[in-house]
C-alpha cells in the first residue's frame, strides 16, 4: 500500500507534533494540521484548521478531505482528572476513529503511550500482549484509545497502530529515559508503517529507538519492518545524568512508569513492587 498524499495531524501544537512537523511536510503531500491552539507558521504543505476534536462534526469536516490520520492530541500529564480527561481522551478519541470509518479512511496511527501498562515492573517482559496496567488518569484513557481502537478495527475495518510512545525529547535527562527514548525521525518511521500497511487491523508498538537496557519488547515493530536509525545515547548531554542507579524498591524507580506512577500513589506499594 502506498503512503496517503492527504493527512491530518491533530494535536500539531503540542510538544511531539512540533517535532514531527518538519519531516511529515517532506513525506505527504498535503498535512492538514489541527489544534485548539492557533498554529500560525504553516509551512510548505501545511494548511491548519482550529478546533476541538470533541465536536464530532468538526472532526469529520477533517476527515473528509484526507487519506490518513495521525492523533496526537489530548491532554498529557499526571495530574488530570477524569473528568478533565473525558472531552480530549476519550470522546475525542472515538470521534477520531467514527470520523475515519464514516469517511472512508481506512489508515489511522494512535498516539498512546508506555502509560498505559506504567505500574509494571522494571525488568519484568513487557511487549505488544501485555495487559493494560495504567499508571495514572492519563494512562487509563490511553488505555480506552487501544481498546476503541481495537473495536473500530475490527468492527469497520479500519487499520490502525497504536504507538505506545516512551519519551520524545532533546535530552535523555535521567537514567529512566535513556530505556524509553525515541527521535522524532524514528516516530516518524512508526507513523509510516502505521499509514502504508494494509490489513494491520489494530497492532500495538512501542514508541522507542534503540536503547540500551530497553524497558519494552519491541518486536512486533520489527516484524512490521521498523529500523530505528537513533539510539539513545545519542541524545546524552550530560553523561553523569546516567551514572545515578534507580532505587527499584521506590515506585518512581520501580516500575516503567516513573514519576507518573508515583504521583498521589495510595495503594500498596509491596504488593506492585512484588514484595507480597
């Protein structure tokens, strides 16, 4: 299958849209850019519609003029509650994949996130089967994304890939994001595989370039003919930051989702580290 010359890009003014900008208006022909936020620097292919993907019409007056979708929008932290959480995640979400199924899409990449299985274990094996164990609001509804994306692929048909994306950034800061780092050239190839393969059905991979000590099985990406080209020690700027050993007995340090997990923890702290 050939790559779609039409997309649309939601969440294009957040932090892994701005990344990702410069080198999907070298790959498509047109990026149709969305955003509640205003964008005002479109640039070569670009063109950009304001809106909320909560309006489920808004959302198809979008779909109708592209081949392919790439969702990154919705609220990313660890504070969020539920409640906040409801219009971006979870209706936005679904209005994503209905908009895409009733305009006749047939290719959709899901921004998820290594959230959503977060309270697992450092060390333990982690790949595209295992079950959601969500950290945090953020990861519970990232967790809803994969499962109405699930159901929408098998449902209508639609193809489409959830990426569970670790940490894209300049800077491996700290020990816990030089297992989960990713370049956004390496995003990028995700993202293509994701809108040229047909009869994916809904495949789950994780958002990470090669990374030494990785906290994720990515082989499914592999067998869909994913080559990071970044590793990341490459984006090490200051080396000591990585010589610190994590405390495995602390929840921040002890299992893959870090500080997200350890913000207003209230269970049991032995029973997640497998100290019971």
């Amino acid at each position: 299958m050939t790559l779609p010359a039409r997309i649309f890009l939601t969440g294009a003014a957040g932090r892994v849209g701005q990344a990702l900008r410069p080198i999907l208006r070298e790959q498509y022909d047109k990026v149709l850019l969305t955003d509640l936020k205003e964008i005002d620097d479109c640039q070569g292919r670009e063109s950009f519609k304001q809106g909320d993907i909560a309006d489920i019409e808004f959302v198809k007056s979008l779909a109708g003029a592209c081949e392919g979708v790439v969702h990154l929008a919705g609220l990313v932290g660890s504070k969020f509650t539920f409640e906040e959480n409801i219009g971006p995640n979870y209706v936005g979400t679904h209005n994503i994949f209905r908009a895409a199924a009733e305009s006749g899409i047939k290719n959709v990449v899901y921004a998820s996130s290594h959230h959503a299985v977060g309270f697992i274990k450092r060390g333990e094996r982690i790949d595209h089967t295992t079950t959601h164990r969500p950290d945090t609001e953020y990861g519970l509804s990232k967790a809803f994304g994969e499962s109405a994306a699930s159901y929408f692929a098998d449902n209508f048909g639609l193809n489409i890939l959830s990426i569970r994306i670790g940490y894209i950034g300049p800077d491996t800061c700290n020990e816990r994001r030089s297992h989960t780092w990713i370049s956004a050239r390496d995003l990028a190839q995700l993202i293509e595989i994701g809108l040229r393969t047909p009869d994916l059905g809904h495949q789950i991979v994780y958002g990470v370039s090669d990374c030494d000590e990785p906290f994720f099985d990515n082989s499914n990406a592999d067998r869909l003919g994913y080559h990071p080209k970044d590793h990341a020690r490459d984006a090490v700027i200051d080396p000591s930051a990585l010589n610190s050993k994590p405390d495995l007995n602390t929840i921040e340090e002890g299992v893959v989702g870090g500080g997200f997990a350890a913000m207003d923890f209230a269970g049991d702290k032995d029973r997640i580290l497998g100290s019971k």
